[in-house]
C-alpha cells in the first residue's frame, strides 16, 4: 500500500477501539492499543477539531444494528479519515476558520454532515478499496478552505458514483509515468475485459462526466467542429474539478501496477511504454 500510514498510535485516538479495528482490516496498519493517546497541546487541539465528527459518527453507528461486513467498511472509512487529517496535522496544515467545522444556527456543521454522507456512503459500497479513498476527502476537507461545501459534497457524490476501475484511470491520467494509448478504439479483436475498460474511460470524459477532456492543438477552422481526439487515451486531461479529486482523494496511492493494469487494457494487446 502507498499511502503513508502514520504508526503514532494517536492517528487511532478517539474512534471507538471496535470501529478501528474492523477498519483496519481494510486500511491496513497496525491500530494502536492504546486509544487515549491523544497528542498533547496545540496539535491535539487541532487534531482533536478536526477529528470531533468522525469520533461522534463512530460512537452513534455503534448504536445501530449492522452487519459485520458493514461494520468493517465504516470503520475503514473513519480510520482512513482520521489518520489522513493526523497526516496533516503533523504536516503543520492550519484547520480552516471559514465556519465549515462549527454550526449554524440551529444546523450541524458542514464537516459533520459530509462525514456521515460518506459513512452512508462507505456502509453500501461493495467496490470496498474505494473507501479509503473516501475517507482521505473527509480527513482533507477540514485543511481546505477552498473546497466549500457544496463543491465538497459533490466530490463525495462523483466519488461514489465512479467505479475503483474508473478511480484508477482517473490517477493514471494525472500520472506523468503511465504512457496510455496513442490512438482510438482498435478494430482488432479483443476481449470483454479490455471492452469494458475503454468504456469505463470513455465514461470520464465528452459528454457523459466531463471529468477529462481531450487536448487540442491549433485548429485551422477556429475549432468550430468537434476535434476528432476525443477517444484518444493519450490525448486526455483531467478538468480542474477532477484534478481536486485526484487530489483530495489520494488517487496518487493507488498502487501503480493497477495505474499500469488498466492502462494495458486500453491498449488491448500492447502494455504502455513508460516516459
């Protein structure tokens, strides 16, 4: 796994001990024994702001009847969270004073709202390694204020609407090191399998989500037809919304054999040559 785990046992702090360790099956790490130990001082403070939602979501959903499975994909979720906003503490990251982490009125805070959203979320999702995915959102919201929560909310929504498959391709994008095909659809024979990558791809791009686009070099006609690009893997960028995602979601850690994985189906029969 790429994601830097962080091994202080106070990445752990705060969620119900039965959550983290069912989580842990799925995000990996070692769950500290010890789940008083919080960070002392400023630090903690901050942590501890950040972290207040997940801790209330884990002790309510404790209270619920839910299958053991469920449990786990919660508990991955609140523990991925939480260790990505302990990640950002440690990087020194100031919390975000724009009122996204305190209530209004007689409303709950947006932080509180997006995290149970994404417990929601994580409790139905089958495609379970998107949910550590998910859990890097929450635990980066709190550390950026140029995300509101309107934008944040639907980060989450694409998210989970998105297949893993269509997550990857999304890094394999942004990724500099993953050469994808040079040319369209081929018209030679291939399987279902790499039938059903192309139209995973093609998904993330002109009219269908518009997470991707196709480049353009300079057009004689003043671009006043459809560019004829479209479907070229290689050609492809991602929109500055899904650039966010990538981001905000950790896409970077998706491990590289499976970046390069679905990058070969595109080509059908040929792997990609790395740059």
């Amino acid at each position: 796994m790429v994601q830097v785990i962080p091994s202080d046992e106070a990445a752990d702090a705060d969620l119900p001990p039965e959550l983290a360790s069912a989580g842990a099956e799925l995000v990996g790490g070692a769950v500290g024994a010890v789940f008083g130990g919080a960070i002392a001082g400023p630090l903690g403070i901050v942590l501890g702001a950040a972290g207040a939602p997940l801790a209330k979501l884990g002790a309510e959903y404790l209270q619920r009847h839910v299958s053991p499975r469920q449990k786990v994909r919660v508990g991955a979720l609140l523990l991925s969270a939480r260790r990505k906003a302990y990640e950002n503490v440690m990087r020194g990251m100031p919390l975000r004073e724009d009122g996204f982490l305190t209530p209004k009125g007689e409303s709950r805070p947006a932080s509180e709202e997006i995290a149970e959203a994404a417990v929601i979320a994580a409790e139905r999702e089958v495609q379970e390694k998107k949910i550590l995915y998910m859990g890097n959102l929450v635990g980066n919201l709190p550390f950026r204020p140029e995300i509101d929560p309107i934008t944040a909310s639907r980060m989450l929504k694409v998210a989970q609407a998105l297949s893993y498959t269509q997550l990857t391709l999304l890094a394999a994008v942004a990724n500099a090191q993953i050469a994808l095909p040079p040319h369209g659809a081929s018209t030679v024979e291939h399987s279902w399998r790499a039938n059903s990558v192309a139209a995973e791809f093609a998904e993330l791009g002109y009219a269908a989500m518009e997470l991707t686009f196709a480049k353009q070099p300079e057009q004689e006609d003043g671009g006043r037809r459809l560019p004829t690009n479209l479907g070229v893997p290689s050609d492809q960028a991602l929109r500055p919304f899904a650039a966010a995602m990538v981001e905000l979601l950790g896409l970077a850690a998706i491990p590289e054999a499976e970046q390069v994985d679905a990058a070969v189906a595109l080509y059908d029969r040929d792997p990609p040559v790395a740059l």
